[in-house]
C-alpha cells in the first residue's frame, strides 16, 4: 500500500494555501455555499490541481495535469524572489435549457499553484510546454561550484 501526500507543511518550498476548516462540518461555509453555489466549484478547482515536483542533475520539473485546459488559459511566472507560480482557468461547461445534468464531478474555476524555487534555479531560463493537458515546467539549475582545494606544504 502506498500513501499519497497532497501537501507537506513541513515543505520549506511550498507555499500551498492550507484551509484550516476543509473538511470540518463549520456552519458558516455550509451556509456560504447554500447562497453561491459556484464558491464550492471555485475551492475544489482550486485546490485539485495536482503537480509533480522532481529534481535532477540538470534542473527542477514540474508536471501539472490539467485536462480540458487551453494553453492560452494557462499563465506560468517566477516572481521575484524565486517563487514559481501557475495559474489559470477551467472553463465551466456551457449548458443548454434542455440538459439534464445526473452528476457533476468536473471542476471548473480558477487555480493557482505557488512553489519557492532555491537558490540554485535559473529562474531567467525556465521553459515551459504542453502535451495531452500536462503542463511541464522545467527550471534548469546552475552547476554546484566545488570549492577549490589548494594543498599547504607543511615546512619544518
């Protein structure tokens, strides 16, 4: 059995946005959500956009599934002091008078994922691509310096 973690607080390069109330049966957000029923759509949109965060020699990949999203609604930005951010919108399916909708499971709405890259992100050369609704984003990193060694002889 493998476990699956969808966020680590520990992570001192995610800046995910945690709720503290997801999940907790709190009158305020059942009532906020009987008035505007999109704000559940919007939250769960948000928050169920999954990405992958591998490192290799060369650079840092981010992969983000993002089915049924254009290109031209996606927005990738490194903002200063090195945080990555990709966002966009999924576009709510258009529906007609006649529809009879029996379950609605797709989310749609806005998402934003933040994620602080380190110090050895080339942040002035990230490249980004899209295939199949997976957004890649590849940040490369610098070369690790090692410290030069001079050898001391040893007099005496």
């Amino acid at each position: 059995m493998s476990i699956i973690r969808r966020s680590n607080i520990f992570d001192p390069f995610s800046l995910d946005v945690w709720d503290p109330f997801q999940g907790f049966p709190f009158d305020a957000f059942r009532s906020l959500s009987e008035s505007r029923p999109t704000f559940v759509s919007e939250t769960s949109a948000f928050a169920n956009t999954r990405i992958d965060w591998k490192e290799t020699p060369e650079a840092h990949v981010f992969k983000a599934d993002l089915p049924g999203v254009k290109r031209e609604e996606v927005k990738v930005e490194v903002e200063e002091g090195g945080v990555l951010q990709i966002s966009g919108e999924r576009s709510k399916e258009k529906e007609e008078k006649n529809d009879k909708w029996h379950r609605v499971e797709r989310s749609s709405g806005k998402f934003l994922r933040r994620f602080r890259l380190p110090e050895n992100a080339k942040v002035d050369q990230v490249k980004a691509s899209m295939e199949n609704g997976v957004l890649t984003v590849t940040v490369p990193k610098e070369e690790v310096k090692k410290p030069e060694v001079t050898s001391i002889e040893i007099s005496g």
